[in-house]
C-alpha cells in the first residue's frame, strides 16, 4: 500500500532530483511546496550565500580578484557587484563558475547521503553540464512576460534582465531537456496540485 500524506514517509531510495528553469520561473515556491509536501530540498542560491559570507574563503578570493567593492558593508560579497562583473564578461563567469561550482556539487552529494533522497534547486543546472548527477530533472516554467515582471519587481533592470538571459539556456530549451516539467501559471493552489502529482510520479 501506498504511504499517506505526508510524503516524508514515502522515500526507500537514494536520489537527487534536480529542479532547475529560467530566472523568475518559480523555483524556489516550488522547492518551498515540495518541503511543505514532506520532501527534502535544498537550494544551490543557499549553498553560494555561506559560500559569500563575511570571512568564507570565496570571500578573500573574490576581493583578491575584484578588490574591496564587491564586498558589502558586512565584508560579505554582495552578489549584485558580481553578477555586474561576470554578465559583462564571459572570462570572468567561467573562473567564477569553476570557483563555485565544485563545492556546490560537494554539498550536495553530502546532503544526499544524509537525506536519502533530495530535491536541489539548481538554476544553472544545465548550463554546468550537471544533468547526469541527477536521477531525474523537473524542470519549472512560467510565460516570458511575467517572469520579467516578476524580475522587475526584484529591482532589476531591462539590461540586467537581457544579460543574464543571453548567458543562460532560454526556459523553453530547458523546458525541452527536462525529464518532468511544472507549468507556473496559474494559482498557487495549482502549483501545489503539480508538485503533489509529481512527488507521486516519482515514487
């Protein structure tokens, strides 16, 4: 039979589901429902904040590299003077990438072994070429035009916007490669409904 709700009880396997999308898709409400929903999740954009704060290693190398301004008041490395600098540079996102890239991976594999099963966010996930870490990839889509609102909203310009868009493969290829996929553009109800249906898809 089965398990019931909650899903915690539901995994008897060793698995890393990927979930991935373009910028403002939705990724990390849906790794927030599929927490609520009883899985475990863990997220690359919280690997990289520990990774950027005050006195991390990444930190002295990347002041070493790009001087004082890309820290912030806290001495912690303020992610919007980097991605100024690595958009504007292919170079530079390629040492940044291989700066940050292995420990993510390393963090993950630990977080793992420890779950059993694990849901990561990953937005770059095939840009890094990473696709083969994972059992499955889910990936997360909503339209063009509400994910610029949405990263308007952010406080990011048209140009920041088209930068990191041309350094990143379009949601709709993303959406083309991925094993499932989570349309969000609709409630946050139906939301809920997609990530239900895909935690039973994949156990």
């Amino acid at each position: 039979m089965r398990p019931s709700a909650p899903f915690c009880n539901f995994i008897q396997f060793m698995a890393l589901f990927g979930i991935t999308g373009g910028m403002g898709a939705g990724k990390t409400t849906v790794l927030s429902l599929l927490g609520e929903l009883g899985a475990r999740v863990t997220d690359a954009d919280d690997v990289v904040h520990a990774l950027y704060a005050p006195g991390a290693p990444c930190t002295r190398l990347f002041r070493e590299r790009w001087g004082a301004g890309v820290l912030d008041a806290t001495g912690a490395v303020d992610r919007r003077q980097v991605a100024a600098r690595v958009f504007a540079d292919p170079a530079e996102r390629a040492w940044l990438n291989q700066m940050i890239h292995p420990q993510v991976r390393e963090r993950f594999k630990q977080e793992e072994q420890a779950a059993g099963t694990l849901f990561a966010g990953v937005p770059l996930l095939y840009e890094a070429g990473w696709e083969a870490d994972f059992s499955a990839v889910i990936a997360v889509w909503s339209p063009a035009e509400v994910v610029r609102e949405r990263l308007r909203a952010r406080g990011w310009s048209d140009a920041e916007i088209a930068a990191r868009e041309a350094a990143q493969l379009p949601a709709d290829e993303k959406l083309r490669r991925a094993d499932h996929a989570i349309i969000n553009n609709s409630s946050l109800e139906r939301l809920r409904d997609q990530c239900r249906l895909l935690l039973s898809t994949l156990t």
